[in-house]
C-alpha cells in the first residue's frame, strides 16, 4: 500500500492523517481485522514519529484531540501525548475508563496500569 504521509507534511496534515487513521482503526477492530488494524497501527507511529522529530516536537498539536467526540481518537491522541501533556493525557485515559463496556476503556485501562507499574515510560 502506498503511503499517504505527504512529502514535507506539515503539521496540520499530521493532526489530519491521525485522526483518519484513528478512525480507520476503530472500524479495522469492529470487524476484526488485525491485520488491517496492525498496518494502520505502523502507519500511525509513523506520523507520530515525524511530529515528535519536528522542531519543539509537535505531538502537543494532538492535544486538542483530547476532546474529539470519537472515543478511539481520544485514546490514541492520549496515548501519542503522554510525553508531551502527562496530566491532560492520563485524565483523558481515566475518563475512558470510566465509559464501561468499550474497547477504548479497557484499553485505556490498560495503559493507566502499565503506566502505574512502571511497565510504559512516555518518551
């Protein structure tokens, strides 16, 4: 599959491509489809990686997304911002947790744990 991280992105069409994916990985985990679910996952740390690598790393342009009204979007956007927003990014991963019966809240929960255990350091 051709890549659609554009030559020279900039960051707005970073924050874009994150939320598509996020969407597409929602919808990749509602039909089971790990395989698509695991290419999309590549393709996402990919565009996290090229925000982090700008100047003044970029990834607190996925803070707002913390609000986004998709719950998958809110936990990848928490997830990506971690480093760069800990205290916006855990309340947003507990408050996932909070939202019962959702892959998004067990994932979330998850994270919280590996965090808490020390298993996961945001870099």
């Amino acid at each position: 599959m051709k890549s659609r991280i554009p030559q020279n992105p900039s960051v707005e069409e970073l924050v874009a491509l994150f939320v598509t994916i996020a969407l597409e990985q929602e919808e990749a985990n509602i039909d089971f489809d790990t395989k698509r679910f695991n290419r999309l996952f590549w393709e996402m740390d990919k565009v996290e990686g090229l925000l982090k690598a700008m100047p003044g790393d970029k990834r607190s342009a996925l803070v707002p997304l913390l609000q986004h009204p998709n719950l998958e979007v809110r936990l990848r956007a928490a997830k990506s911002t971690l480093a760069v927003a800990p205290e916006a990014a855990r309340a947003t991963l507990e408050a996932l947790t909070r939202i019962t019966h959702t892959p998004q809240a067990f994932d979330a929960g998850m994270c919280l744990s590996a965090l808490d255990q020390g298993i996961f350091k945001p870099t």
